[in-house]
C-alpha cells in the first residue's frame, strides 16, 4: 500500500497524509457516534482539561468499533510502525466553534526519545474536512529526529498546516512536534485520534479487562483484538500462565 517514496519521505518528515483513507460514509457513522458520545460525555464530564476529546472511542459506538478492523489501518502500522501494533489510546480531537483544544498546544505524543526507533504512531482520521479557517493540524516537518521541542516563534516559522477532505488520514511519528490549529469558524470540526505502540508497551488504559463481560467483544475480529491488547495480556495466576496454547493470553513472537 505504501511506496518506498512515502515511506522514505515519512522517515524524513516524520508525517503523511493518506487521502481517502475510509469511506465517507463509515466517517458520517462515526461522525454521528462522536457527537452523540460528546453530549453524554459533556453531561457526566463537564470540566475537564480536555474538552471535546472522547476517550476509549471503540466503547461508543459500532462504527468507532469497526475502523479498529480495517484492514487498511492493520496495513500502516505494519509499515509505519511494527508487526503486532497495539493501540496506545483511542480518543477524539473536535474543536468546538471558536476553539482550540488540549491538543492545540505544541506537544509531541510520546514522552520518550529514542534514536533512530520509534516507539508510538499517531493517526488522525478527519471525519469532516481540515482547513486552515477550522484548524487543520500544523505539523514540524523533521522534529521527530530531535529530542528538542522548540519554542513558539522557532514551530511557528517552520510548521505546516495540513488541509485534508474527510476520510483523509494523517500518520505521523509520535515524535513529530505538532498540534491542532484553532477553528475560526462557527462549526465543530471532528477526528479521531489513535496513538499505537509496541505490543510490548502498556496502553493507557487496560482494555482487556475494561471489555470483560461485555457482549460484542466475542464479535471482533483478530485484528481488532490485537489492536485492543488481547494477545498481549499478562497472565495473573501460574494457572493462566500453563493454559494451552489455544487459550494464551500472550501469545508468542509479538514483536
Ligand atoms: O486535532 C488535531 O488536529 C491534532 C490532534 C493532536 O494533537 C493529537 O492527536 O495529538
């Protein structure tokens, strides 16, 4: 799916942008998903550092759930990241009429620094269009190779602000230094956000015990699963650690 062009200029930039990366009509479900979730969540949360962002998205809805198999999105990660990737957070990024949000500050998405080894990918899915009056991300091309993040006037020089229709993808280096622009508009403008790491890493959240007993989780695909750290949990008794090997719960050789 991806050239050795874009993933030597991914190397180099530490970004893509995939164009229509799903369907408009996947993104309209999901569109509809997240707003409602955003009301339920304003009514239980409604003061809290990170407005207009949802987390654990794949708990609101089918259509959230579902993009968690596509295949497409198992594909990029292979690529851009690793075997076996599994889904650091799942959140949203909206900003509301004349906003920002917690992610319009600059910011990289993973706090450590490794030469030459990428531990975390980001992934922003633009489920209505990017524009620069609505608050397209602005990215640092290159600033994934530096440890450094640079002051305001130092990003502001050298940053670029992607545009996208809905549907597009935006993959970057959790190191990229980056942030969500500020809408300046009278409408919200949505995306999903996904940072995955190593299957060897720890999620933000425990998903694995979080999904315990709920129904629809017998209905994900492997993909999904994996995504979501099923074949990554640690066994808590010496009684899960010697189950046969149908019933692990690490499974081997995850990278
Ligand atoms: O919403 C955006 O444009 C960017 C989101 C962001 O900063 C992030 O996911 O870390």
């Amino acid at each position: 799916m991806l050239s050795v062009e874009k993933l030597q200029l991914f190397a180099e930039q530490g970004y893509l942008v995939e164009p229509s990366f799903e369907s408009l009509d996947k993104c309209n479900q999901m569109l509809f998903e997240l707003q409602t979730a955003i009301g339920k969540h304003s009514e239980h949360f409604p003061r809290v550092f990170d407005a207009g962002m949802i987390h654990n998205c794949f708990m609101s809805g089918p259509a959230m759930r579902g993009h968690l198999s596509s295949q497409r999105l198992r594909l990029a990660t292979d690529a851009l990241l690793c075997k076996n990737a599994i889904v650091y957070a799942y959140q949203s990024s909206s900003l509301s009429p004349g906003q920002g949000n917690y992610g319009s500050r600059i910011h990289v998405d993973c706090p450590r620094f490794v030469p030459g080894y990428r531990t975390n990918l980001g992934y922003v899915l633009a489920l209505q269009p990017f524009t620069r009056e609505n608050g397209g991300t602005w990215v640092l091309p290159g600033s994934h190779l530096a440890e450094r993040i640079p002051e305001l006037p130092e990003f502001e020089q050298g940053a670029v602000q992607l545009t996208c229709r809905s549907g597009d993808a935006i993959f970057f280096d959790a190191r990229l230094v980056h942030r969500a622009g500020v809408n300046h508009t009278d409408q919200w403008r949505h995306a999903i956000t996904i940072n995955f790491c190593r299957p060897f890493m720890r999620s933000r959240f425990d998903f694995p015990k979080m999904l315990s007993g709920i129904s629809w989780v017998k209905d994900l695909d492997s993909s999904a699963r994996k995504f979501l750290g099923f074949d990554v949990r640690m066994p808590s008794s010496l009684s899960e650690f010697y189950l046969p090997p149908s019933e692990r719960l690490y499974l081997p050789n995850q990278e």
